[in-house]
C-alpha cells in the first residue's frame, strides 16, 4: 500500500450510496450499520425521464413492424408499454418477448396476461440469451427497447449475427437534482456507474474530494473517476483481492483497515 493511502485511512463513521436498493441489496449494508455503528444513507444521483411520443415519432419506426422485443431492464419494460399507449397501439399477442432475467419476464405481467405470450428468457445478461435470440434470427424483426446511453454489447452482437432489428430510445438516463447535498459531507461515496459520476461534477461543478473516500462498482465507473482525477480508495472488484466478492465486502475491508491504522 502506498503512503498516500495509508494517510487515507480514517475513520469511517458515514456511507452515501448513490443509489436506491431494494430491501434485499440492502441487507448487507444494514450489516454494516450495525457491526461498525456507521450512518449510510441512499439517494440516486441518476433518474429516469420518459421519451415522449413526439420524440419517438421521430425516430421513424413503426411499432407494427415488429414480431419480437428484447427487453434488458424493467425501464424498458414499462416505457415500451408507456409509449404503445401513448400512440395508441395495440400490442400484438403474437410479439415475442426475449429477457435478459426471469426476474423481467415476470415483470412483464403488469402489463400483459404472462400465460397467453411467448416468452423467453435468460439468467441474468445477453451470454444466457443468445442461443434463444438465435435460434429466432431469422424468422423475427427485433425491437430493442434502450436509453440515450444505448446497448452496446447487444447493438454488437445483432449486428455481427446479421438479425434484423432496430434500436429505440424510449427513456433517458439523466442527473438527478441533489443540490440539496452542497453542504453534507460523507466519509464514503459508493458510485455504481459513470453516469453518477457526471451528475456529481453536474451538480457540483467545483467538488473537490479532500478526505472523502470514493468506492467505485465496475471498470467503466472506475475509469470515469480516474478521468475525473479522484483518487478510488475502494474499487470492486480488486485484483489484489479477488475473494471480496461484493461492494458491501470491499467496504468491510477498508473499515477494518481503517481501524487497524488508527490503533497502530
């Protein structure tokens, strides 16, 4: 470890995660609470905004076109059904549904009879979907439903296996307003992705880090606060510590670091 991080070790006594979680993610972290007697906070520094249907008519595509949707987030989900609405389209009972997760091709009983659709579905990304996408490549149109941030890796992938498809922003991935935030300061700041990092310089265009630690979730995020020239105290994964397996582990790490230099 060099001596700049080791003059970084202080105490942790408060954790904002920039981002909601579900009572599940957030078990971990209540751990954490009441192991350390630590503050952690949530607030999302990122927020959803609809594409209206203005906007969509003029992507020029037309709904009826297609026979078959990829669906990789519950956003997607509910902004493609939004927008059906909005232009008053019926959606066929005939459209094939592929889903990155199970967890989304349930999801999608909020607004379709599930039993009646034919839905196809993987474990969690596009490596478990693609033997189902191409089994279909040629007998379906694809919609991929997507943000102004778009889907790189499966734009990638339906192009290189030569479907027939097109991509459709339906929502906009944007900073959320958290100037209220200008004079609150945290220990740690847990970031999952660049764009949390874009609306933090968004929101506050002169933060300086001083003692604050930045964990960081994924290479992308990592690399983003690098450009930004922050230091990342805590990044997941670590190669130098490949049995932390999550955020809330790493962050256990640095805690017991912490306290191991403060009492040497």
């Amino acid at each position: 470890m060099s001596t700049e991080a080791k003059e970084r070790l202080k105490k942790v006594e408060s954790i904002l995660v920039t981002q909601m979680t579900t009572k599940n993610n957030q078990a971990p972290y209540d751990r954490l609470i009441s192991k350390y007697g630590i503050n952690i906070d949530y607030r999302p520094f990122t927020e959803v905004q609809a594409v209206t249907a203005k906007e969509f008519r003029k992507q020029k595509i037309n709904l009826e076109n297609f026979t078959a949707i990829i669906l990789t987030g519950k956003s997607a989900v509910d902004h493609f059904f939004r927008l059906c609405e909005d232009m008053r389209y019926k959606v066929s009972s005939d459209l094939k549904y592929f889903c990155t997760s199970e967890a989304i091709a349930l999801y999608l009983q909020k607004h379709i009879v599930y039993r009646k659709r034919k839905v196809f579905f993987g474990k969690r990304a596009l490596q478990d979907l693609k033997p189902a996408l191409l089994k279909h490549r040629k007998k379906e149109k694809f919609l991929l439903p997507c943000s102004n941030l778009g889907k790189k890796n499966f734009i990638d992938f339906l192009t290189e296996n030569e479907f027939d498809f097109k991509e459709s922003m339906m929502y906009k991935a944007a900073s959320s307003d958290i100037s209220d935030l200008e004079d609150v300061f945290y220990d740690i700041l847990v970031f999952f992705s660049p764009l949390s990092i874009n609306s933090l310089y968004d929101n506050f265009p002169n933060f300086k880090q001083n003692n604050t630690r930045i964990a960081a979730y994924g290479k992308a995020t990592k690399q983003s606060i690098l450009d930004k020239g922050l230091i990342l105290d805590i990044p997941m994964p670590n190669p130098e510590r490949p049995e932390i397996k999550s955020m809330t582990m790493a962050i256990e790490a640095y805690i017991k670091e912490t306290k191991a230099a403060v009492q040497e």
